[in-house]
C-alpha cells in the first residue's frame, strides 16, 4: 500500500526505507504541504526475463533482432549480449536504434522469452530475429549504440560475448519501450553481408 513521508529529511536512506520488517513498495515523498518531492519504487515490482538468440542474416541486413513493446506493460532493456562469427575474420558495425513504429513485412521468428522466476507472469512483449529484411522499417528515434564487433573465422576460437550494458552499472533505469509502437533493434546498417556471418547472443529486460 503507497505510504506517504511527511517531511523527509535528505540524510534519509531512502533506498532501504522501511516499516517494521517490510519493505515500501511505493512510496510518495510530500512536504508539509502535501506537495510530492519525489516517488521511489521498489525495484521488485520489476519482472525479470531473458531470452537467446541466434541468427544467420539477409544479404544486405538491416534490423536483425528486435525488442517490440507491450500494450500493457513498460518493457525494460537492461543488458543485451552479442558475439559473432563468419568464414573470413572481419570487424563488423552494428548499431542500436530505437523506433517509435514497429517494422512491417519481412521474414521472422519469436524467441522464446524466460522469467527469472516461476512467480512471475508470463511476458507480454515480442523479441523477433529477421531472416529476411522488413519491408518497411520503423521510424527511428536515433541511434543509442554505434560498435565495431569482431568477428573470427568459424574455425578459429569464438570471441567473447561483448556487453551491452543500458543501465550504465545500474546508475539507470535502462530503454523504457512504452507501448506496443515502441521497438529497440539490433542493426546491420544495410551493409554487405560476410560470408558465413552468425549472430548470437541473449537479452536480459523486464516488465513492470
């Protein structure tokens, strides 16, 4: 049940705030005039999930994986986590971009998305891998991520799983996609495919 401060002091730990051996779930700071300063969420109310992918792109691909959002829930990006490889050793640019439209058209399969817990409900946003590119892409808000990967020879010993941490060591929230319009891609710039090129990787986001 929202609880309200009255007063609280700036040398208040508001982080661990609590009411006997509870935890606030949500918590209303006011003045004594019953002014908000400032809400404070518990970070439970969050549900975690994760999910894998792998995929071998289009000639020519643009969006490769793509986070959709949720018509009741705001989805959370926190980490997603990416390597490669491809018959001929290269470096390769992948960007992340964030649209307000969803793409339509092309060629796509879901992955299967994981709570982190049995408690929590089943998620309700899509995360797609492209074989063939979208018909039309959605509307670019901008570019959150521009990174050179490289990518070794298949034969040759994987390169480590490169990072993509969105809530800069937990000092953010991460990408908040608000609605169903809302979408996050993984992005090959519509370069010219290499040889052999697998993306793989997994992403770790929640609901709330």
């Amino acid at each position: 049940m929202p609880i309200k401060i009255i007063e609280a002091t700036s040398g208040t730990d508001l982080k661990s705030f609590s009411v006997g051996s509870e935890k606030i779930g949500t918590t209303t700071l006011v003045n004594s005039s019953g002014v908000e300063i400032f809400p404070l969420s518990d970070t439970r109310s969050e549900n975690v999930y994760a999910t894998t992918f792998q995929v071998t792109p289009p000639a020519t691909p643009t969006d490769i994986i793509t986070i959709v959002g949720s018509s009741t829930k705001t989805i959370r990006v926190k980490y997603i986590y990416i390597n490669t490889i491809q018959t001929t050793a290269g470096i390769n640019q992948f960007f992340l971009i964030k649209r307000s439209t969803d793409n339509t058209g092309g060629t796509s399969t879901n992955s299967t998305i994981v709570p982190n817990s049995s408690l929590f409900p089943s998620p309700t946003c899509t995360i797609r891998q492209y074989t063939a590119n979208p018909t039309t892409l959605g509307t670019s808000v901008g570019n959150i991520r521009n990174m050179m990967i490289v990518s070794p020879a298949v034969a040759s010993l994987i390169n480590g799983i490169i990072e993509i941490d969105l809530t800069n060591k937990g000092n953010h929230n991460g990408i908040d996609l608000i609605g169903l319009s809302q979408v996050l891609s993984i992005n090959f710039g519509g370069a010219a495919l290499p040889a052999g090129l697998s993306v793989r990787g997994s992403i770790v986001f929640s609901e709330l």
